[in-house]
C-alpha cells in the first residue's frame, strides 16, 4: 500500500517545487521592476534639481548684475546732482556779481549825467558789468561780447550784444549778434531765446542766421513737446533754406518725427 503511493506522492512533491520556484521568479522580477522604477524616479529627481540649482544660480547672477547696474546708477545721479548743484552756486554768484555792477553802475550814472557810460573796463580789457563805452569801435565791441559769450557770462555778452545791435544797426554782424543774444537766453529762458531767434528770423531773413534759428525754435518746441510746432519750424528750414547746414538736420528731425 505504501509501495503504491510512492510516485504519486514524489510528483506532487515535485509540482510544489515548481510552484515554489515559479513565485519566487515572480518575486525576484517584481523586485527588479521596483529598483528600475526607483532607479528612474532617482534619475528624475537628480535632472529636476540639478536644473532648479542652474536656475538658481542664473537668477542670482541676474540680481547681482541688476544690483551692481543700480549702484552705478546712484552713483551717476549722485554725480550729476553735485554737478548741478554747483552750476546752481555759480549761477547764484554770477547773478550776484551782475546785480552789484548794474547797481554800481546806476549809480556812475547818476552821479556823472555828462559822462559816456561804459560797459567794458577798456583799461583790462574786461567787462564790468554794464555794457559798452560807447567811444568803442564797433570790432572791438563784437568782439568782447563774443569772448564773455564763449567764457559763459551771458548777461555781460547779451548786454553788449544789445549795444552793439543799438550803436551799430546795420553792421553785417548784426544776425550774428542778434543771434547770440538768443543763444545767451537759451540755458536759462526759452521763451525769451524763442522770442530773440523768431526776430532773428524776421529781421534778417536772408542772413546764415535764419535758417539756425528756425532750426531752433524747432529743437525748443520738441523740449516743451509740440511735435506739430517743432515739424512746422523744421520743414520752413527746408522748404526756404534747403542748402543751409540746418536743412540738411531739419530733414533728419523730420524723419524722426515722421511729416
């Protein structure tokens, strides 16, 4: 009877094995699935943090080039406000200088009725602060007007400009000098340097002078924004002076502003 049973016990025995075997491959090939897929999720992770630290870095060398623009940026306008600042000093002195000689010289005036009045120290050869001894020649008065123009005193030069254009109307330096009495308004009064270049224009329509202050008055109406006025200015400067040096900027002004 035991005898029997024997094979059918050892094949049973064997079919358990197999089963046993076959879980266990099952198992080991699920294990190796698990470590691919973590492996991958590891890989994942590494990529996505290495390109949040490039990032990262990228950002903070974007703050430090915008930081280091704007420490540049304070230090221009900390510059360019000192610079104004001492502008403003001298301006305030020169105009102190100015009124004290325009009263000094009031007071020449009046106390010596007879006497020629003078604009320039002819012994130094430099300006007070009046204008011109009217015994000047009218070179010589071009002249000092031009050099205290040029040194930047500009009430001194628009005052002997003034002279000159009195003493001296039909001079051929006339424009010129009507001219720089613009110029010398231009830093502080554009209104007044507005007023002075459309007489420029009106008085002497034939002269070089014309056609720059035209120009001008087209570069101060696009300062206080009338993009209309400053294209009227501009196109006069080309439709009445198309040869002049002006015309040749008024068309790239034109241009730019579109007609």
């Amino acid at each position: 009877m035991r005898v029997r049973h024997a094979p059918w016990l050892l094949g049973l025995g064997l079919l358990a094995g197999c089963a046993l075997r076959g879980d266990v491959r099952k198992v080991e090939l699920q294990v190796e699935a698990l470590r691919s897929e973590l492996a991958r999720s590891d890989t994942a992770r590494r990529i996505e943090r290495d390109s949040i630290v490039r990032i990262l870095a990228s950002l903070q060398a974007v703050l430090a080039t915008q930081q280091t623009a704007l420490l540049q940026i304070r230090g221009d306008v900390r510059t360019d406000l000192q610079g104004v600042q001492q502008q403003l000093g001298t301006l305030q002195e020169l105009t102190g200088q100015s009124q004290q000689r325009l009263s000094e010289l009031r007071s020449r005036i009046g106390s010596q009725p007879s006497q020629p009045t003078t604009l320039f120290d002819t012994a130094g050869a430099t300006p007070s602060a009046g204008a011109m001894a009217s015994g000047l020649g009218p070179d010589q008065m071009y002249d000092l007007s031009l050099q205290q123009y040029r040194r930047g005193s500009f009430s001194t030069a628009r005052l002997g400009f003034r002279e000159f254009l009195r003493l001296h109307p039909a001079d051929e330096r006339a424009p010129d000098a009507l001219y720089f009495v613009g110029e010398s308004f231009a830093p502080e009064n554009s209104d007044s340097a507005a007023a002075v270049y459309e007489e420029v224009v009106r008085s002497f329509p034939n002269s070089p002078r014309a056609p720059s202050g035209l120009y001008k008055l087209g570069l101060l109406a696009e300062q206080r924004g009338d993009r209309a006025a400053a294209r009227t200015f501009y196109a006069r400067v080309v439709a009445g002076y198309p040869r002049s040096d002006e015309a040749n900027l008024a068309r790239d002004k034109l241009q730019r502003l579109g007609r």
